[in-house]
C-alpha cells in the first residue's frame, strides 16, 4: 500500500531573485521526485522570498512572480504537489499565498488568514486576510495549507479540519530570535491539542538585512510531540515517511542551546549579507578589545581567512597588550593584518582645530576626534578595495550611546549590534572551546575605548551586568523605570540608563543595520520618535 510521503525543503533564498529561487525550488522538486515523494514544502513566499517588503507595492513585481510560479509549474514532475509561496492578486486584493502546483499547473491557491502586524513584521501594510481553507488530496492523505501566523491562532486550523485536513503543512517565514523557536513548538502544540492533526512545519533559513532566519523546521505528529527536525542555520531538505496520515518518527540531533544559536545566527547574518549584496570581502578594526575580537572570529567563520582584513589603529593611548593581542588575534586566525597608528593624523586634526577649541576644557570632542579618525581611514580602505566594514558596537553601547557618531559607527553592518555585553562574553568563551581564537586577558581584562589615559567604560557606565539588566527590562520588557527600581536594580542607575537610552534615539537611527538576535532589536521592532517631550 503507497503511503504518503513528503519532503521538507529549507531552502536559503534571495529577496526578489525570483529566477534564482525558482531554480531552488525546481532542484528541491527533482530531488522529492527522485525519493518518490508526494508532497515538496517550500517556504512562506519562497518565490521572492520573505520579507520583500514594498517591492510589493510595485504591480511589476506582484505579476513577475506569478509568472514565475506558473513557468515553474510546467518544469514539476507532473506527479508532485509542490507547495510555493507567492503573492498573489486577485479581483478581491493581494495576498500572501500558497500555490498547489501539480501536473503542469497551478491547482490551488491558499490565502494566509491571520496576519501579523507587530515586531518585525507587516502584512497589513501590504495584504489582505484570507478566510478559506484549502485542502488538497496527496498521496490518499488529506493535506490541509497553512502559512505561518495561521498556526499561531485556531481558526485556520480548525477551518482545514472541518475540510477534511488529516495533516497541516505550514510553510513559514519565523525569524530567529532567542524565544522564538519555543514559541513555534508551543503553539503548534496548542494546535495539534484542539485538532489532533499532525504538522509539517518547512521555515525560511538565511540571512536578510536585520533578520535571521534559522529554518530548525520540524514534523509533530497529532499528540504534539516532535518526531523529526531539521537542523538550524543551515539549508537542509528532509523526507518525511507516512503510515496513513501519521509521520513515522526519525532521529534527530536536538538544538545546541541559546549561545550556539546566537553564534550561528551571527555567523549566517555576516555570510548572507555579504555573499546576497556581493562585497568581496570585510574591513574591521581590531583594536585588541572583546567586541571586535568576537567580530573577527565571526567574520572569519562565516567567510573563510582569504576575505578578512582588520586594521590596528593605535594612538598613544593604546596599550601594549591590545596591541600584542591584536596581532596574536590576527596571526592565529591567519588574515590580513595593518597597524596604522593615528597620532601624526590627530595631531594634524588638533592644529587645525586649535582655534575653534580654545577657551573650552579637554573633554569628549578630544575622544571623538580619534574615533571619527579611525572610522575615515577604515571607510578609505572600504572605499578603495570593496571590502564592507564591520562595526563592533554592541547592543548596550547602542542603548546608551556609548559609541562616536561617524566613528565607531561607521561601517555597513553591525554584527552585535543585538547582543548585549554580557552576551558578547559568552560568545567569545563559548567559540572559544571549538579553538581558541581570542586570548583569556581579551576577556578578562576591563573593557576601555582607550581614548584617554587609564579609561575604562565602567568610568561612564554602571556595570554591564546591571546595565544589561535594566536595558532588558526596559527596552525588550517595557517595564517602567519604577517597576525596575522595585525589583531591586540600583535606583541611580536605572535613571541613568533610562535617561541614555532616551537622548541617543538619534544615535540608533544612524546606526548601521545589524542581525536580530533578541526578542527585541533596536531597528524594525524599535520605532520610538527623536523629537519628543514625553517623560515617564
């Protein structure tokens, strides 16, 4: 007797390179063909790929894409029932779709019915809601469609079981966050508890702009317990087996955990946001110090030696272990390597500034000066070879401002630019026991932007760990100032923390755009005005 079986295919895939990911999803199909497959799951939108954001206000793009998918059709196996995502326009309005294909044409369409509007995300702005369900006979299994905001919720699912949906497939476009792959299980838990259907669940994997997605796509069976996974971060395709409409379980290695996640996150971010927009390679100033430490061996992972170079930068006020630290860094990871100090270049910048500075006391303009000095000659060597730099910010610098306006803010991408400091600690320990790439006193030492003798960021800031915590409550928890204070966090700190975070909004939207990690990241799920009078 012929089971249904079906093949997951997490598929890496290019914003509006829609002959590319059709080329992708044809190579998926011949290879679920040639294991006899029934069934191939695409992502959510897999045609264009997720987000193409107001590419779908344009009538060209909406049609290229149907065109697409209907050539696409005519090249299946004619036996397959591809699921393709698409937008799609009808006489009713555009909507987030999913496509049957099965011998030669489009046999099916399902319309996304809840959409989702917060955080990241912005389906309103461009789609209207489905309310139909679709379900489609594969392989004598009834397969009920869903699209991934519809497995958080009832109705869909209910509405493809009242269809006669034996199993749901949901193809999706989940970014990562550090919650997020909790959050799926659960509610496709939640679902399978109402119905008692199993789940196919095919995500996105790949980097795109400030999001990461992490695929960890999954098979549940009816109880809701998962029976098979793909791995994170990478892209995969599995086959899933059937006995009737029950996936028959597999092994499958389970997620590494929180920082191995975070890392490989970071790593897919920098390898797609170079490798989609085609730089030759990444520029970063290595200044000795634990962020951009944990940025060059990042870099490094996710590009290979020969496409990294870091510039030591030194002035006087650098000491000897950062640079000694630098080029041990450099040497062990095998990559280009420059100092060029900065003094003779400062000097000149003191000359010709003496007489505007005259009359005012030494202070941060001093500081800021070597900072913008370094982000010029970084963004020179950019500007000559091709190569993006890589900022080093990371997310409680960005929180209260801790970083130089055409600086240390220079550059294409920011890499931690959501992750905390006491994140960027255990990224360096965890990467650290697959080889040690970044010396113990890098990570052990106080933290200083070795702007001015004897400095430390603890001069400026509370301590990271407590920063870290107010800024997590505050920012990611939206927590108020008091309730924080009532939790026991230094009621000082906690003002200065919150009053940083207010005045340097200005700061963050000139940020460069940086990989989300946490559940909430300053850029697409931050959107707080400069000018305002508000105050808590």
């Amino acid at each position: 007797m012929h089971c249904m079986k079906a093949v997951i295919a997490q598929l890496n895939l290019l914003v509006g390179d829609l002959k590319g990911n059709a080329a992708k999803i044809l190579d998926a199909a011949k290879s679920a063909a040639a294991v006899n497959a029934d069934l191939l799951l695409t992502p959510e939108l897999s045609i264009c790929s997720y987000q193409p954001e107001d590419l779908l206000l344009r009538p060209s793009f909406i049609s290229a894409c149907k065109t697409e998918v209907e050539a696409l059709a005519t090249q299946l196996p004619p036996t397959l029932a591809a699921i393709v995502g698409l937008p799609w326009r009808d006489e009713t309005g555009l909507y987030n779709a999913a496509a049957v294909l099965r011998g030669g044409r489009i046999e099916a369409i399902y319309r996304k019915m809840d959409l989702p509007n917060y955080s990241v995300f912005d389906d309103k702005r461009y789609f209207e809601h489905g309310n139909a369900a679709t379900v489609v006979d594969v392989g004598g299994v009834r397969v009920g469609l869903l699209i991934c905001e519809d497995i958080w919720f009832p109705r869909a699912a209910a509405l493809a079981r009242e269809a006669g949906a034996q199993v749901l497939a949901v193809i999706n476009g989940s970014p990562y966050d550090t919650e997020h792959l909790d959050g799926r299980e659960a509610a496709c838990r939640e679902r399978c508890g109402e119905q008692g259907l199993p789940i196919l669940f095919c995500n996105l994997v790949g980097g795109q702009d400030e999001i990461v997605y992490d695929g960890q796509s999954f098979v549940m069976d009816g109880k809701g317990e998962v029976v098979q996974r793909l791995p994170g971060f990478v892209e995969a395709t599995a086959v899933v087996e059937f006995e009737g409409a029950t996936p028959i379980p597999v092994r499958y290695n389970r997620p590494q955990g929180r920082v191995a996640d975070v890392y490989a996150a970071l790593v897919l971010a920098v390898k797609d946001y170079i490798n989609k927009n085609r730089f030759p390679g990444i520029v970063l100033g290595l200044s000795g110090g634990i962020d951009s430490a944990v940025v060059l061996a990042i870099a490094v992972d996710a590009l290979g030696r020969d496409r990294v170079r870091c510039v030591m930068l030194p002035s006087k006020f650098n000491a000897s272990i950062s640079l000694d630290d630098a080029r041990w860094m450099a040497g062990v990871q095998s990559v280009r390597y420059d100092e060029i100090p900065i003094e003779p270049v400062y000097e000149a910048f003191e000359a010709a500034l003496a007489d505007q500075f005259k009359g005012y006391p030494v202070d941060a303009s001093e500081e800021n000066l070597q900072s913008r000095i370094r982000g010029t000659i970084l963004m020179g060597i950019s500007n000559k070879t091709g190569f993006l730099v890589l900022t080093t910010g990371n997310k409680s610098e960005m929180t209260t401002g801790y970083a130089t306006l055409y600086g240390d803010m220079a550059g294409g991408f920011g890499v931690l630019k959501d992750c905390d400091k006491e994140l960027v600690y255990d990224l360096a320990n965890w990467r650290n026991t697959l080889g040690r790439v970044i010396p113990e006193r890098v990570i052990t030492r106080a933290p200083s932007a070795e702007l001015r003798n004897d400095q430390t960021d603890q001069d400026s800031l509370p301590e990271y760990p407590i920063l870290d915590e107010i800024m997590a409550l505050y920012m990611e928890q939206n927590l108020s100032a008091a309730e924080i204070k009532a939790k026991g966090l230094p009621p000082a700190d906690v003002d200065k923390v919150v009053r940083l975070l207010r005045i340097n909004e200005y700061k963050r939207r000139q940020a460069p755009v940086g990989p989300r990690v946490t559940p909430r990241g300053y850029g697409r799920d931050w959107r707080y005005p400069i000018t305002s009078g508000w105050r808590e």
